[in-house]
C-alpha cells in the first residue's frame, strides 16, 4: 500500500505556477480532535462548504448546477496573479517542492499512531461508529451526488432504454447515490441493489418516499463488504457496481478480499466505477497527532476511518480482483476562498475498470449519447447537507 503520491503520478493538461507548500498550513479547516471516548465531533472535515465552491446549494436553481457540472476539469489556471479570480482550478500539476512538503507532513503524522488497542477497537466497531453517524446526522450530511451522470455516463447508458440493467451499489449510505440514479434512470427494467453496514442507513433510505415509491427495481439490505457472508446477487450478474467514498472506511488490510468478492457478482463486460480519496488530498495533511492508525489510513473525531489512495493501490487490487483498465485518473483540483484568500488543494480519483469478455475482449468504452436531464434533489439530500458536491 506505500505507493508514490497521487499527485506524483498526475498528468496534467495545464500548470499552476503552485503557492508554498505553507499554503496548506493557512486552512482554516477546524482540527479534527476528540479522544474515542468523547462524544463523536459535530463538526467533520467536509463540513466547510466553502471548501468546494462546486457544491451547489440546496436550492440552486437547475439550469445553475447543470451549468455548474459541465465546468468540471475545464478551468485551467495559466496565470498564478488570477488565483483568486474564480472559486475552483481544475487538474492543478503539484511542484516538487509541494510533494515534499506532504510526505514530511505524512512522515510526521507517522510518529504519534494511534495504540493498537484502539485500533482495534475502530475495527471491531467499524458499524457501530457509522451508526452513531447516521443516527446523529440522518440524512442531511451528503449531497446527492447529481455529477454522477457526467462522470460516469453507464449508470443510464441510453436513454429510452427498456433492457434489463442491473446496479449495485456497496456502501449506499443513506441514498445519496441510489436515489438520484433511481429518479434519473427511467429504464422500467433497471434494478438497483443498495448494501451498508450500518443498519441505520439502510433503514433512513428504505424509510424514503422516493424508494419506498421505486420498491420494484431497488432492493436494500445490510451488508459488510468485508465480510464473507453471501450477497443475495447472483454472481456475474450485475452491469455496473458503483462504489463512491466507501471503500476508503475499510481497513486497507481487508481491501483486496472485498474487491474479489465484489468483481465476481459483474456479469463480462460489466464495470466497476469508484470514486475516492486521494494521497496527500488536504483532508489527510489536516490530520493531527494520534489519528494514523497505518500507512495513509487515520480515524476521524467520530471514530469513522479513512484510507487515502494512490492510483497504484487501486490499480494493483482492481487488476487482481480480474479486473481490467478502462481509466484510473486523479481529479486535482485547487479550491480557492476568495474572500479569505485560502487555497485549498484537493485529490480525489475516479477510476472505472471492467470485467473481460470469456474469450479476453473488452467492452467497447461507453461514450455517453444520453442527454441527462437537469438533476433535481432526491428526499435524501435534505437542505441541511454539509458535504461538498464532488466530495465526501
Ligand atoms: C462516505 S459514506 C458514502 C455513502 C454513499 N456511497 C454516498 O455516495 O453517499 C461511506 C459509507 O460506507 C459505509 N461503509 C463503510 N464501511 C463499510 C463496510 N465495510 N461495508 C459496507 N458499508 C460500509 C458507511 O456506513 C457509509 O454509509
């Protein structure tokens, strides 16, 4: 899991003349602090909206978040003096410099882990510390994740469609991924699979009007992916499996196995499509002392965990689980707070790998043709939403 930075491996189509690697220390991101005996922290990294000017309000008009999605990965920044000109930077290169500032950031969080006892404990009670989550936030942390259909054009491959398509999302939390693809995806013989572990998210999603609405093509149980209890999907059945945010909770060391089990339910020519963290994304260097608990994955005040990927973890466990490339990209993006000129450099990455035909062949990549209509906010994405649209 020790593989060099995302940000080492970014191909870049534009430069950002980069700040001092101080810039990062300028966050005002509050600290993350709580021992695991305190009440889980109300505040959690993502909460600063400001953080991404890309996540539209709540009552955002249509027309404005459609306009919105389609500048992702356009604005480039040739010029450092117009930094604070625009709210976000796309495919940001990072100078050597900068690099070195977050591994001696990492190097330094390395010196104070968290005790093996404790630990373990964030193991054992993995479930438990999302379901204090859910229970304190309900539905209103995340956003719907209405960028999915620019991102990933698979999850409504043609419009009009009437052929039988089959979706599963591990980690569905509480809907914010299965209930915009529900209400967009129009296919009479889509059937949408969504799993968590916490058992107090399956049950705010199934509670949902528009799920409970949707029951004839979308099943939700509770499920650990990094269990080995069978999931009540036939194998080599499913079109696409989209895993957003999820993976990085699980301990590194039970990854692998979780992406075996998970590749075997893709029929051929299936996808999988994940979008995660990032090495060296801000969110990791804001860690303090006492929350590494092993390379690149920490624990946060509300005892939830978060492992920080480069492209090569992904690709080494996705190619294993049989898995083939289709793309395995960084999204590297400055954030900038104008009115207290802070930037903030962001690092997510979006991969899709797919599942080899019998004879070897690959699926031909889907060029999206559909023309998705503006998102609307599914009952799951509550007005109180405190996650960036592109984020956690
Ligand atoms: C950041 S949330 C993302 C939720 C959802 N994917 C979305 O797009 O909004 C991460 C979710 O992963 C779930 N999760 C973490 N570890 C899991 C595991 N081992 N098995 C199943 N779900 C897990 C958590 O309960 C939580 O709902």
């Amino acid at each position: 899991m020790d593989q060099p930075s995302a940000a080492t491996s970014t191909t870049t189509t534009a430069t950002a003349p980069n700040p001092l690697p101080a810039s990062h220390s300028t966050s005002t991101f509050s600290s993350q602090a709580e021992p695991l005996t305190e009440r889980p922290t109300q505040k959690r990294p993502m909460e600063h909206d400001e953080s991404n000017p890309d996540a539209a309000p709540a009552d955002t008009s249509d027309e404005q978040q459609a306009a919105k999605r389609t500048r992702f990965g356009t604005r480039y920044l040739e010029d450092e003096s117009q930094v604070f000109e625009q709210n976000a930077w796309d495919n940001v290169e990072w100078d050597p410099e900068q690099i070195e500032y977050a591994k001696k950031v990492v190097r330094e969080q390395a010196l104070t882990m968290v005790s093996e006892a404790d630990r373990e404990r964030y193991e054992a009670e993995a479930g438990e510390f999302w379901n204090k989550f859910y229970s304190q936030h309900d539905t209103k942390f995340f956003k719907d994740r209405n960028w999915l259909f620019t991102e990933f054009p698979e999850l409504m491959p043609s419009e009009n469609s009437t052929d039988s398509y089959h979706i599963f999302e591990p980690g569905c939390g509480v809907g914010n991924t299965v209930l915009p693809i529900l209400q967009t995806n129009r296919n009479p013989n889509l059937r949408v699979y969504a799993a968590d572990f916490s058992a107090r998210a399956v049950e705010l999603l199934k509670e949902t009007p528009l799920f409970q609405a949707e029951q004839a093509r979308c099943q939700a149980f509770v499920h650990d992916i990094t269990s080995t209890d069978p999931y009540p999907i036939p194998e080599g059945s499913l079109d696409v499996i989209i895993i957003i945010f999820v993976l990085s909770a699980v301990d590194p060391s039970k990854m692998q196995d979780a992406m075996t089990r998970l590749a075997r339910l893709l029929k051929p020519g299936g996808a999988l499509l994940l979008r995660d963290y990032g090495r060296h994304d801000l969110t990791q260097l804001r860690f303090k002392k006492n929350k590494m608990l092993s390379d690149n994955f920490y624990v946060r005040g509300d005892g939830t965990r978060v492992y920080f990927f480069s492209q090569d973890d992904l690709d080494s466990m996705l190619t294993k689980a049989g898995l083939v490339k289709e793309f395995n990209r960084p999204d590297n993006r400055l954030i900038v707070n104008r009115a207290k000129q802070i930037k903030m450099y962001r690092v997510w990455l979006q991969v899709k790998y797919v599942k080899p035909f019998a004879d070897g062949s690959l699926p031909a990549p889907l060029v999206s043709t559909a023309v998705v209509p503006p998102a609307t906010s599914s009952p799951a994405s509550g007005s109180g939403s405190k996650s960036a649209e592109m984020d956690e």
